[in-house]
C-alpha cells in the first residue's frame, strides 16, 4: 500500500496549480503531447471505452482555426498558447471495445441505445479529459480547460470526415504567465456538499 | 516551473494503479474522506461551478441501501468496500455561483436553459469525479468507478429532499485487494486516438 503522495506533489497536482489565461514564451514539444496522453490513457473509463479523441492545435492557422468559433474571451487564450486540444468524444466508442475490451462482448452493450452511447461518451471523455489535466500539471506544465465556444462549429471544423466524434470540451496547455490570474475563487466547506452515511 | 513528479508518483497515480473489485479488511476514515475532499475540490471547474454533490455510504446499511439499485455484479463491490461514494450532480448549481464565482453575474448565464445547465452539471461533476479518483490514490487509496446502477432508483434513495440532484455514478474506495483484478485491458497507441495539427 503506497503512502500519500508528499506535499510538494500535491501541491503540483492540487494546491497550488491554477488555470492560465496566457502564457509563457516556451514551447510544448511534440514529445510533451506523447507524454500527457501516455499518462492520461492510463486513468478508468467504463469498460475501458477510452472515448475521447484529442486534435492538438499546436500551428499558428489550427489555433487560429479553432479560435474563430470561441468566446471573444476566449480567443486570446487559445492563440497564445503554445498548444490547445480539443478533447473530444467517439459516440461510436463502442465499436473499439472489441480490442478495447477484449475479455467480453461489451459492444453489445451499446448497440441498442444511443442514449445510453452518449452518456457514457460524455461522462468518460470527460474523466478523461480531466486526466490529460492532472497528467499535464504532473508533468510540470500548465492547463487553461474552455468550454465557451460553438460546438457544433468546431464539430464541423475539425470532425467533418468523422461525423460520430463530437467536441467536449477545450484545454490551452503551456507554461501559465503568473501574471495573468487573479485570487483563487472560493472552496467549498466539506459538510456544504458532502453527506457521511 | 515545477519539474515533473518522480516515477514514483507517476506509477501511483496513474501507470500502476488500478480499478479494484474487491478489497482489503482495512478502514477509510473520516479524516480521509475529508482529505480526499479537499483535493478534490482544487480542480478546476467551469465558472467553479462544483457541481458535485457527493453521498459517502459508509455503514453497511448505507452501502446496502446502495447496492440494491446496482446491476448483480457491482453489488459485492460496493458492499465489500469500507466505502461508496455516489458523485452526485446539483442541476442547479447556478445558484451557487453568487458565491462560488464572486468576481461576475455568471449565475445569469445559465437562468435561462435547462440544457446548458445539464450539460455543464454533467460535465463538470464528471471532471470533479476524476479528480476524486486521482486524488483517492495520490492520498495512498485505491478506487473501483461502477456506473452499472438505476440512476433513477438512486436519486429517489439518497436524493429525494434535492430533487435538483441526480447520481453520475459512483466509486468504492479502500485498500485493493490485488488478488480481485485481471490484467489490464489494452491502452490504445496515440496514432490512433490522437492528430496533431
């Protein structure tokens, strides 16, 4: 049985990390991305469906692409970052378990509801997408996660050749400019969200 | 900039750790609970939402009033462990952001649409519960993530008074008895998932 991590890690993971509005001049190199994913492939999905389908946005025309269909506040903080992934979702998943999950026939489980295939692609490209951010912050770098933009214009922009992948949510990572964030917003008391039966 | 974390930390959270199905004769204390919580809650969320809501069952008789409304296989799992949480979503979490997120009106984003609401509860509750997951193990403990339960027998079980919440899924929580997992089902190459533009 492990020990809990030191402080000095979950400080890194936790404590002290924070979402970045704009960043340093340093790039994220190719060998980074590899290194988030190969971390964030690891972390649970249901029956391992792995749905998430990530597109780097790492030249200065696939930020700018991806830009255009954001928030006006958000633009900023996707073309100046060194890369921002699209996370997004296969509603399709179920078709890989095959090999993804190769001890059952769990694609069977999802043939017969739609429904059911895009709750499962949302709630587990979205664990998944909050490993790729701990991966990163584990790996010394910095998120800024987006929701704001048109989804179904990024959808058509980046997914048209895949019909069944839909956009999730967005993420700048890079190396976040300390000048750039204001106070932490409040945490919420234990006993205000959590009930011990 | 910090340095990534040691290989140590890297197998703890993420390349050795595990989804377990049973588990060990050994406690989860209050204290920990209360401490998976307050790293939990360092994550980010849209607007700091915190949609999550989170019942710990830790009697037998909770875990018991759990397991009824949880598919055949799932029932020991959550019965033999020292704890279940349901991660609950509140649909109206925007009521909260007044204080949550201080600095701007953000609860007048979402007044006017269920479905932005569902979709951010959903999404945001789902990153909420991976970093329960992460932060389960960067505190020594292992996790076992079921969503193979009647939602909707759960939300009238634990949430009848807020019929604002409803259950995303839930996750046992204690030591992993090793001898209760398989191998590790296959992690897809990055090609495959991944593009780079």
């Amino acid at each position: 049985m492990p020990d809990p991590l030191d402080d000095r890690a979950l400080a890194q993971l936790f404590h002290e990390a924070r979402s970045y509005n704009s960043w340093l001049d340093r790039d994220v190199t190719d060998e980074q991305i590899s290194a988030i994913y190969d971390l964030m492939k690891m972390g649970p999905t249901s029956a391992n469906q792995q749905p998430a389908r990530l597109v780097w946005c790492k030249s200065p025309e696939a930020k700018e692409r991806l830009a255009q269909h954001a928030g006006e506040k958000n633009r900023p903080k996707i073309t100046g970052a060194p890369v921002c992934v699209i996370i997004g979702m296969d509603l399709d998943f179920h078709e890989q378990l095959p090999w993804l999950f190769p001890h059952t026939d769990a694609r069977s489980w999802f043939t017969g509801s739609e429904e059911l295939r895009k709750a499962n692609a949302f709630r587990n490209s979205s664990l998944q997408g909050a490993y790729l951010m701990l991966a990163t912050r584990a790996l010394g770098l910095d998120c800024g996660p987006m929701s704001g933009f048109d989804n179904a214009a990024v959808d058509a922009e980046f997914f048209a050749d895949q019909p069944n992948v839909r956009s999730n949510f967005i993420c700048s990572i890079g190396y976040g400019d300390p000048a750039s964030i204001f106070g932490r917003s409040p945490r919420p008391e234990f006993d205000r969200f959590n009930r011990v039966l």
